[in-house]
C-alpha cells in the first residue's frame, strides 16, 4: 500500500511546487519578529480554515501561564502575538499527532551582510532567501503541505491532526507551554525544526546563565593596587570549560557519538571595565548552558553553581567575592523520545521510502518546543525537518525548496500511516 | 635666612587658612569637567589680576596645535575651555619657573557612591571633599598661596614665576601643549600633582591602546563550529601579561624600587559578542601601557606590536586573523629629569626645612604634563605635590588641609630661593 500512496503523494506534490513556493514566499515577506506575529498568524489561520480544519486563534494571557515554572519570555502581554492551531478532526480510532512550527523569527542583524532584503523572499538556483526561511518556516510549509496533499487526494484519517502555530519559540517556548496549557494534547508530535532531514528523537535543553565576577578598581598607572576583574573572570571562563568538560565525558549515549561537545557550555557575551587606564572592578558573563536529554535542569544548575564555588579552593579572592550567578532570559526544556519509539520507527521507513537511504539518527545539539511537548504534555516529541542550522540565525538565511517538498512527502506518508486511513474518496 | 623666612612664611599663611580654604570650596563647587572649565578660568584669571599678574587667557587652535604630533583630545575646538596663564615678572636675573597645574577634573562617576554632593567642597575633619579636591585643585592652591604668600610679605623675586592654569590634562596635555606652543618656557616646572608630597624627577608616560581580537561565530549548542573570540582574547590577555613582565624586568632605576610593577600595562575594558547563545566573533579590548621615563613612545608601541604579532607562533589562528592594535585616546609623555637637577636638590632641602623629615624621592607611576615640559619646552620638570592619589578619579575624593598649606610654604621658600629675592619691602 505504502508505494502505491507515496506515487500518488508524490504526484500531488509536484503539483503543488509553485503554488507552494509562493505560499512561502507570503510567509517569509510577512517579517514575524517578536511582537509582530499578528498578521501571518491571520493568514494562516485563514488557511486553515479553508482547509476545513477547527481553528483556534488565542491570545495567551493568565497567572497559569505567566506564573507557570516553565515560563520564560521577555514580555507578559502577547496582544500581537496571537497563537493558531487547527484541528484536522480524524473519524476516530486512530493515533493522534501534533505538528508544531514556530512563527516567530529572530531579527535579521546587520542588514549589510544580506545580499537582498531580509525579508524578501526571492528565490534563486532552488533556494528561498530571508529570515525564516529555515528557522523554520520552511518546516511550517512542509507540515502544512502534507495535510493539503493528502486532502487533494481526499484521504480521511481515523486519528486527529493538530496543526500549531505559535510564537515565542525562539525566546523559550512560551507560546508551545500556552498551547498545552490550553489543552491540546496528542499521541505524538512532530516538530519540523531544521535539522537537515536528521531524525532527533533526543534534544539537548538549554538555559542562559549570567555571571558576575568581582575586581577591585585602582589606577591602571598602579594598577597591583587593585584587583582586576577581566584577569579573574579567566579563571572563570577557565572553571566554565572545565565544567563542560567534566558533564561531557558522562555523555556516552551513542545518538550523540558524532558531536565533538554533546552539551556545550557557551560563553558568548563578556563586559567589563568602563576606562582604559583604570582597573576593572565588574566583568559580567552571558552564556548558555546545554542541558542532556534525560537531565534535570535544576541538576544542571547545580552543577554550574558548584563548578563557581570550587573556584575560591583555586584562588582566595573568590572566597571574599564569590561570582553571582543568574539564570536569566531564556530556557529550552531537554526532551527525549525512545529511540525505539513507534513514531521514530515510522519515519525512519517513511524516510527510506522517500529518501531511499538510511536516516541520521542523532540527538539535536539545541532545544526546540519538542521538550516542553515530551516533558509537559506527555507527548512524545521528535525532531525532524528541512533546512540547516548552520544558515539559521545569520544573514542571507535560505532554505533548499527541495528539501521542503521531501519533507512534506515523508510527512504525509507518516500521518498516514501514523493516524491511520479512514476512507478513500478519490 | 631660610630660618627667618620660613617663620615668616609660615605665619603668613597661618593668616591665610580660613580663606583659603573658602577658595578652594569655591574652585571644587565650579564642576570643571571636559568642556566646563571657562566658569573657574575666568576666576582664576580674575584673581591673578587682581595679583598684579600679567594674564593670558585664550582659546587654544590652529593647525600647529591641532596637528601636533603630541595633540591628543577627543575634540578639536575649545571655546568653553580657556586655557589662563598670570606671569609674576621678576626683577630680572633670576631663574625663572612654570607652575604647572590642570583644572580640569575627571567625571564624577556614580553619584550614589557619594557621601556628598560630588561637588560639595564640603569640609569634614581638616578635610576638603570634591572632584578635583585632590586632582588638582589642591596643588593648585599650594602653587598661587605660595606667590600670594610671598606677596604678602612684600617680596619681589628676580625670576619670572609663570601660573599656569591648564585645560585637558585628563585627556593627554592638550593644553600644556598649547601653553607650551605659545611660548611659555622657564628655567625649570613643578607640577604640584597629587603625590603625596613625594618628589618624582621621573614619571612614568603611557598611553591607551584597543585590541580587537577575531572569532568566527557559530551557534552555542554547536560552538565547535565556530572559534570563540573570548577564548581567544585569554591568550591575548596573557600576551600583554608576558610583555608586561619583560618590560619590567629591564627597569632597574632604583626609584622605581619601591613599586611592585614600574611600568604596567592594564587591560581596563573588554567587551564581545552580543548574544549568550552566540559564539563571539569579536572581541575589544581596551588598556594603558606605562612608558619608562627614558623610553620612545615609538619604542613601545613597537614591542606591543611584536608580542601581539608573536602570539601566531603559539595559535595558528592568529596567523590568519593577526589582533588589530590601535593607539587611540590619550597619552601622557614620560619624562625625566637628573636626579641632582637643582630644583630636585632644592626641593628635597626646603622640605627638609618645613617637614622636618628627608622626602621620599621616587618615579611616578603616572603621568603628568611635566612630560611635554621636559620633552618639548626645555623646561625640566619636577612632579611634587599634596594629595594622595589613592582617591583621585574615586568617589569621595578629598584631600588633607593641612598639606596644602606645608606644600605651599614649600613652594613659597623654593620659588624665593628658586627665582631669588630682588628686594624687600616690608
């Protein structure tokens, strides 16, 4: 059955090549940063619409999300940043399943290092350029198209398909823990983040530390008067890699053999000092913790705040001026499926069916909504979806539409089999 | 008859205490900071003329100014900043002698780390609290009480005594410069300084250098993809240290026996990336390097050059992505004068006189405009005055009274042996 529904797919796919790059083009020109999600979260909910699916737009509110543990963003009020799920209601009997895609983009940077406008969509040599375009609404498009195919060849499915689209992922997942908090549950789900068509059934958490390290200021001229806080805050960034050292040798789950640093401790924000000839009495650090799929944050954080602690055995003035430690902005709660898992399983045929190798099966070395899915929802998350991490985040962002289309065909094949056929009308 | 002056003096200026210290209240309630200093020039030119002094108040300009090799300042026009200079003609025959002295003061900093108003003058136990209270309002005050003092007293000397009352010190001697440029020279400068009434024949010059340091940005969760500009900067760090170390190492004037650290280099700001879950591919670095008082300022930029450039030998990085070194900002001239100069041998003796003690004799760790005098105007330079540097550019900045009258009865015994006395009225 499988290869007589994956020609009729796969047909109906190509079909839908340009129809469906224009779609994407829509979505890419539509900038959905942080706070301005409002207008595309429209259009698709309208599609969905058409679609004949059961749409709820919502504005996330509440002292059960705002005070939830797991919540983490920047601003309490989403006015403007609505989120969209649709239901593609199954005749009954069969597994249920989510696909989650976040809306929101990060800001486009320095808009010199784009050879065209962030935001503008154009497509050249099989690549659509902007920002989102990988990252991930290249993934959205795929999910979407998988249900719009299987429609046109008018499947119906015994279990539901619950298409979201929310905001906030990229500062924590706020709008994913409002979709669960309102309720929306599933079998599975399926979160076609970019990970170049790998399958992560385990997904590396993260969360963002801030430290302050501690000088004494004097005049550069004397400066053995004072104590410098940027040659302290070595030792520090020197007890950090160790640390990340020490909780990565303890990694030996194979799904992570091929990543030079399973869960990296990363470093990425330094200031300190505020004149060239006086010394440093603050340096403050920013960085961003990973955290293993089968760990507990809390236990992470631990383990942060001792490696700090262990530094005034290194050097007395730490034990008079210990480093602060601040767990600030944002957090990606680590997630993990079994690998043996139905829905891992399923991909992984579905994949050689489409694809016609074998799958890289690897833990993601960054969190997604999966973990608050896996973690909090009791729905078992897997990653999996077009694009590269690598053009994520950076300028001249693009995605193959290649890749988006074989994506959607392993898609369809997957809830198909995964939700089961009702009826066949075609 | 230094006993017999030195009683004089001495009780000449006992009559002086209660306005004087009305005066310096007076100068530190007038926040001369970077472009504030007409206010206080325009009094303290009044004052020297209704001393009897010659007075020269004028906006510094011009290209020979401005495209000095020794111009340093972060603007280029000065009308708010006059720079005043009261000539006390002597008799003639005499050695003349410059007094030197800044009124600009360095920014207050944070107010709330301030007992006071930081521009209060307020007096507490014998000691006067301000900005500028210890550097260099003082010293100032030390300088024109000497001459008032002298006046006071009925004397004429045969040597020209030249008050100068100088803008831009905290930013490289731009005034000094100009001062010097409009011909102003003498026999020899003392700079009353806050230094804790040591005598310093040398000083220490240095100037401010940034470092830009290279990384290549990748995302935290995979930050072996990219290359951290913050580990980097470490090595860079270290680097400087070693530089450091080797410079000092070759200081073996024995005025310099007594500090830890001769000539430092001091890294005061770093700043890098600018996301925690970014790798930095920047980062900024910030310092002061001392130059020793026999040392080209071309001399020490180079072995900087070389050590940064050395560090590609330790890290292949650095070949291709070498550290950007720049001068910028200010820069103070070193200088040095013999240690058996006649004023340093006259300074040590009329402290003798009014101490009771031997001074301290040493290189300052800082440097002063006395630098551009010795260099540029033939003028030798000797840095000696009351304050204590310790809580210059600081919160709270004060200085002891009673010093600044036993630096100006110093000043006074000096400038009458110094200049030497053409008759007496009294």
């Amino acid at each position: 059955m499988r290869k007589e529904w994956q020609e009729r797919i796969h047909a109906q796919l190509q079909q839908e090549r340009e129809a469906a790059a224009r779609l994407l083009q829509e979505w890419v020109k539509e900038p959905s940063l942080q706070g301005q999600e409002r207008p595309l979260q429209e259009k698709i909910a309208s599609r969905l619409a058409a679609m004949g699916l059961e749409v709820d737009l919502w504005v996330m509110e509440g002292d059960e999300l705002l005070k939830h543990p797991y919540f983490v963003s920047p601003r309490r009020t989403f006015e403007a940043s609505p989120n969209v799920v649709g239901v593609w209601k199954g005749t009954g009997g069969g597994r249920s399943i989510i696909l989650n895609g976040h809306v929101d983009v990060v800001p486009a940077g320095d808009e010199k290092q784009w050879d065209d406008d962030p935001f503008s969509g154009v497509i050249r040599d099989g690549r659509l350029y902007g920002r989102g375009a990988t990252d991930m609404k290249g993934g959205n498009l795929a999910a979407l198209l998988a249900i719009q195919t299987l429609q046109a060849l008018g499947v119906r499915l015994k279990g539901d398909v619950i298409f979201q689209s929310v905001v906030e992922e990229e500062s924590g997942g706020a709008g994913t823990l409002a979709a669960i908090l309102r309720g929306y549950r599933a079998d599975a789900a399926l979160v076609p983040e970019p990970t170049n068509m790998k399958i992560f059934p385990k997904q590396q958490g993260s969360m963002w530390f801030r430290l302050r390290v501690k000088g004494r200021s004097a005049h550069g001229g004397t400066r053995y008067e004072g104590v410098s806080a940027i040659e302290k805050s070595l030792l520090v960034v020197q007890a950090v890699a160790e640390l990340e050292k020490e909780r990565n040798r303890r990694i030996t789950d194979p799904l992570y053999a091929t990543l030079p640093i399973p869960i990296p401790i990363n470093i990425g924000v330094i200031q300190g000092g505020k004149w060239p000839s006086s010394v440093a009495d603050l340096v403050t650090l920013e960085g961003r913790m990973g955290v293993a799929p089968g760990e507990e944050m809390e236990e992470a954080k631990r383990e942060m705040a001792e490696a700090l602690a262990r530094l005034a055995d290194k050097d007395p003035w730490f034990a008079e001026h210990p480093v602060e430690l601040e767990w600030f902005g944002a957090r990606w709660v680590p997630g993990a499926v079994a690998e043996d898992h139905p829905l891992v399983m399923l991909l992984q045929e579905t994949y050689r069916a489409v694809v016609g190798t074998d799958p890289v099966i690897e833990a993601s070395p960054w969190g997604t909504d999966g973990g608050l899915l896996t973690k909090l929802a009791d729905t078992p998350a897997v990653v999996f979806g077009p694009g590269v991490t690598q053009v994520a985040h950076y300028p001249n962002e693009y995605i193959e539409l290649d890749t988006i289309f074989q994506c959607a065909e392993i898609f369809a094949l997957t809830l198909l089999e995964w939700c089961g056929l009702a009826e066949e009308e075609a």
